[in-house]
C-alpha cells in the first residue's frame, strides 16, 4: 500500500481491517461454498474416471483376445482345436500383424500367464510373459501401479533376458529385494521349464492381476521363456483399437481371415452399461444438484451482503461524498473491498476444497470384495469447475458493482446526511 497513491484501495484495506467482524460472515459463507463446489465437483470427476480405470483394469487393454492355436497338422482353419489334437504340444500361431490388418485395430502385443513354482519350497506363483517393446503401447497402466517409471520397468526386461518384476507384496512376504535370484520353474502344457530368473523391478499392482484374489504373479520375458521351452505356447493378445470396433464386424473379420473360435473382452460395453444405470445417474445428479446449490447459495449471499452493506454504510459514503470525494473513486473503494473479499475468499475456498478431496475422496472408495478397490481411487480435481467458479465469480463482482455503481450515482445526498444528523 506505501507504494501506491491509490485512495481507494487504502481506504478500502482500512476498512476491511476496521470492521473484520462485519466481513467474516461473507468471507466464510464463499469460503465454505466454493469448497464444497470443488469437492463435489471432483468427487463426481474422479468416480466417473474411476469406471474407466477399474474396467481397463480388469480388461488389460482396449481389446483382450484369445484364439485357441492350430494344433501341427490341422491347417486348414486357424484356431479350430479337434478332440483327437488337441493333446498335441505343437501349435501353428498367426503372426500379430494379421490381426493388426483387422479394420479398427492398431496394436497389439503377446500376454502369456502360465502356472509356475518359486525355490525349493514349490511356492506356486502366476508367470505373465509380456513383450516389452509393444506392452507400454498398448496395456492400461497409471503411474501409482510402481514406484518406477513403466519405461523403466521395460527397458530392466530388455537389458536382461532372465530378468523378472515381481510384486512389492511378494517382496516384503518373501523377505527378498530388487537384485535378488529367483529359481522358477514354468508349467507349459505338462512341460517343466527352469528359469534363473533375477529381480529387476517391482510393482504394487498389474492390470487383471487382484492381489487379494490370485496367486503372486512374476512379469517376464514371453520372448526369452519360449526361447527356453523351444516352442511357442497358448497366449493372448491385448490390443489398441481405435473405440469404434464392433462385436459382429470383429468376428465377420476374423471368420474373413478363417480364424475361428475366438473369444474377448472389450471395456467399452461395460463403461456403457455401467453409465446408464440407474443408481449411478441418480448419484451423479445429486453432486451435481449440490455443486449448483452451493453457487446459488453464493451468489444470492453476495447480493444481500452488498444490499445491507450498502445500507448500513449510506450515511458514511454520503459524508464522503458530500466532502468532496469523487464518484469514481468511490465506485473504485467498493470495488476494491469487493474484490480483495472475493478474491481471498475465492483463493481460501479453492484451497480447502483441493485439500479435502486429497483427504477424504480415497477413504470413500466401496466395494464388497477386495478386487473392488483395485485399482484404488485416483483423486482428480476438477480443474474445469474451479476454473467455471472463477469466471462466475468475475461475473458476479461484475454484477454487484454495476448495481452498486448505480445506488451511489442515485444517491440523495441531503437524505443521507440529515440520516446522519438524526443518527
């Protein structure tokens, strides 16, 4: 303020410091509602991005297909298994690049889980062999799944062929760390295959893995086990597609390609069906019924806080106006006790907001079983509503000051000052 020549900004901070209990009641009043707009708002946000987390989730990826593979001999129709080959442990795969011909299709990538046991003990664990230069591509991953980078969970897999990721959970049961040597030993239809496999990373979950639910699972090289097995063996394939592939076109393009009996999941089905349910758009019109309640809210209670305060101080402005103080610079002193009010209200009611979603939204993820909170809320603000409330709000101050500019030019200055008089 020492820098400034400005009247009223010095007489608008002196009064705020003047008359503090007179300005707490609408201070706390925005605080409290631009908080609740914004917990409301990204509580509704993050619940709606939590659907497509869970769903892509348990799915891998935007497309998680498995064709049984042609036993040696039976050529004729790709994935047809007859009971009298089906003993065979001699399979013919497509190449992925034909099912990346597949109109709506860009991607794809090699997922193989296999049983296997770890050590002497015979613990039994899950083996998953991925291809580590397309999996980053193409499967669902967010950056709370590890304490590492994806890229550097990858790139430890390529510079070691016997490398393997295991879970922080496994880790911390199994008394070993990153480093460390696992024995294992892989089951691929009957036939055992050992692997020296080293700890190269850890994870704290995996897509389709339920840590609660499944086996421990250990990631490694799909290339590098069937290196080791001398044979390819039953896999899936995770693709990216580009949203707009459909069921009965899928399967008339793998029919075109004599591929058949081919099963999948897609996530986007499951998003849409779970969007029109009842319930779930029942609870999203009630967080949307109350973020706009509390701007209502707001919004009326700065219009009757101008009211009255204009009233309560129309003998004051009267004075200041009848010793000289011009009109401008009266429009300005409101205005700047306006908007240091809305301002500071504003930045104290986006702070609280932030932090109570940061605090609270985790702790109200629910579910019935275990797998319900995998994978565990991932809090967004809606950064779009914070933004929205800003604007409303420059439009409000807008607003009040024209209507307040307006009271003082109707202003009868002898009323106000024999008002004073008979005060």
């Amino acid at each position: 303020l020492e820098l400034s020549n400005s009247i009223s900004l010095l007489q608008a901070t002196r009064n705020l410091s003047r008359t503090t209990a007179f300005f707490i009641t609408p201070f706390i009043l925005l605080t409290v509602t631009v908080s609740l707009s914004i917990y409301t708002a990204s509580l509704a946000r993050t619940m709606d991005y939590q659907l497509f987390d869970e769903t892509w989730y348990q799915i891998g990826a935007d497309l998680n297909l498995f064709t049984s593979p042609n036993p040696f001999g039976d050529q004729e129709r790709f994935g047809f298994v007859s009971r009298e080959d089906n003993t065979s442990d001699t399979y013919i795969f497509l190449p992925v690049s034909e099912y990346e011909n597949i109109a709506g299709i860009e991607d794809a990538t090699r997922i193989g889980r296999y049983p296997a046991t770890i050590g002497e003990e015979r613990q039994e664990v899950e083996f998953v062999g991925i291809e580590y230069d397309t999996f980053p591509q193409i499967a669902y991953w967010r950056e709370d799944f590890s304490v590492y980078r994806l890229s550097t969970l990858m790139n430890a897999l390529a510079f070691s062929q016997d490398g393997v990721l295991v879970s922080e959970s496994y880790l911390r049961t199994n008394n070993v760390a990153v480093g460390d040597s696992l024995a294992l030993v892989v089951n691929l239809e009957g036939g055992l295959v050992e692997l020296d496999s080293m700890i190269v990373g850890s994870f704290k979950i995996f897509p389709t893995w339920y840590p609660s639910e499944d086996q421990p699972i250990i990631v490694g090289r799909l290339d590098h086990l069937f290196d080791q097995a001398g044979s390819e063996f039953p896999y899936r394939l995770w693709m990216n597609t580009d949203g707009r592939l459909d069921d009965d076109q899928l399967q008339t393009d793998l029919l075109d390609r004599r591929i058949v009996g081919s099963n999948w999941d897609e996530p986007f089905t499951i998003v849409r069906s779970e969007q029109i349910k009842p319930a779930r758009q029942g609870l999203f019109g009630l967080l949307s019924i109350g973020f706009v309640a509390a701007v209502i809210l707001t919004v009326l209670g700065f219009f009757l806080y101008m009211f009255f305060s204009f009233r309560r101080r129309y003998v004051e402005l009267g004075v200041l106006r009848s010793i000289g103080l011009p009109f401008g610079t009266m429009v300005r002193l409101l205005g700047w006790e306006l908007a240091l009010l809305m301002g500071f209200g504003l930045l104290w009611g986006a702070m609280m907001g932030i932090l109570v979603s940061y605090l609270f939204i985790p702790y109200l993820q629910a579910g019935q079983n275990p797998a319900d909170f995998v994978p565990p809320y991932l809090v967004e603000i809606a950064w779009n509503s914070v933004w929205q409330i800003s604007l409303l709000f420059i439009a409000l101050y807008s607003l009040v000051l024209s209507a307040v500019s307006t009271l003082l030019n109707r202003m009868k200055l002898f009323e106000a000052i024999k008002l004073g008089e008979a005060v």
